[in-house]
C-alpha cells in the first residue's frame, strides 16, 4: 500500500493534477492523515501534506482549507501566544487564498469565522470584542450563503455559549439548540467526495455538556 509520502512524490510527474485521480488519492490519504492527527507534530506533518498537494493543484480550493484548518488546531494546541498568533497567520493567508477562489462559499467563512475565534482565546481580555463581532460576521455570511451549514451552527452555538459563560449567564438555555443540531447533524450534513465533513464529535460534546 502507498504511504502519502510516496503518493505525494509520483504526482509531481503528473502533467494534469486538479482533478485527476491522482489528486482525489493524494487528498484522500492525506484527509486520513488528518482524521489521526493528535499532536502539533501530527498535524504540522499533515499541513505539509495539503501544502504540497496545494502546490500541484493551485485552483483546488480544498488543499487550502485543510492546511488552514490544520493550523487553526495548532493554535488552540499551544500555549505561547507568539505561536498561537504565528500559526494563525499561516491559517489567514491559506484562508484569504480559498476566499479568492470561492468568494461565496459558506464552508470558508464558517472557518474564518473559527480562526478569528483563536485570535480571540490568545488574549480574550483585549481581543474579545474585536475578534467576537468579526467571528460573528463570518458566521453571519456563512449561514446566509447555507442557512444549514452544520460547522457555522455549530461554532455559532460554542460563540454564544463563550459569551454567556464570560458574563454569566446560564448557558442552559442553548441546550435545545444543541439538541437539534446534533440530532439533525447527518441531515444537514450532505457531504459529497472530499468537502468538509467535521464537527459532529464537538456537537456531540456540547450535548453531553448539556446532560450534565
């Protein structure tokens, strides 16, 4: 069986990757890479992998997202605010990339939307109002593009829950929001091939959070 390094290696002959089989194996293995990714190593590791792959095929909008998303994880992996920032903004500019080239596309603003949130968390004291209105704005445009993106309902939910946690409010009253969107999750999540599948296990969480 070929391991992704191997696969990576034999696209670069490749003439014609976007699209190509070649390209759907690459993004396959590496996805799986993805989904065992535990660590700031592992992770690191795989943001390569959707780096190089991004390399071979530059109009493809996934490999962006991926490494993105792969970096957004880091941040909130790390303790030392210079490197959360620092990984954030290799996030940004991947972000800002898949923004040109899919200007309307729910999936990218719900993920801005989550990497301004790990603008937020390094210093919530000074960014919190700054980092909240712009997470919420993406969200804003995420849902108006796909009113049942399940990842922008669901970083919605964590938005709203942080903010009634900060000022004390019982965060209770979301539990039937959250009810219904891990309920409904396979149903609005009608995902084709390679697009972006997670966020169930956090649903599913903030629902047990909620039996508690």
């Amino acid at each position: 069986m070929k391991t992704l390094t191997t696969i990576i290696a034999v696209l670069f002959s490749v003439l014609t990757f976007a699209g190509n089989p070649a390209y759907n194996e690459a993004m396959k293995s590496a996805l799986g890479q993805f989904a065992t990714s535990k660590s700031v190593d592992e992770l690191q590791s795989t943001a390569n992998s959707f780096q190089r792959i991004s390399n071979l095929a530059d109009q493809e909008w996934l490999p962006q997202y991926y490494q993105a998303h792969c970096y957004i994880l880091m941040s909130f992996m790390t303790q030392d605010g210079a490197q959360r920032d620092a990984y954030l903004d290799v996030a940004e500019s991947a972000i800002t990339k898949v923004m040109e080239m899919q200007p309307t596309n729910s999936e990218t603003y719900a993920l801005q939307a989550f990497m301004y949130t790990g603008r937020l968390v390094v210093d919530p004291m000074n960014r919190g109002q700054e980092f909240s209105i712009k997470s919420h704005q993406s969200l804003k445009k995420s849902l108006a593009i796909n009113p049942t993106n399940p990842r922008a309902l669901y970083l919605q939910l964590t938005n709203e829950i942080g903010t009634a946690d900060f000022f004390g409010t019982d965060s209770s009253i979301f539990c039937e929001r959250i009810s219904n969107l891990q309920k409904n999750w396979d149903a609005y999540n009608q995902v084709d091939g390679l697009e972006p599948s997670w966020g169930k296990d956090q649903a599913q969480t903030l629902k047990a959070n909620c039996n508690q």
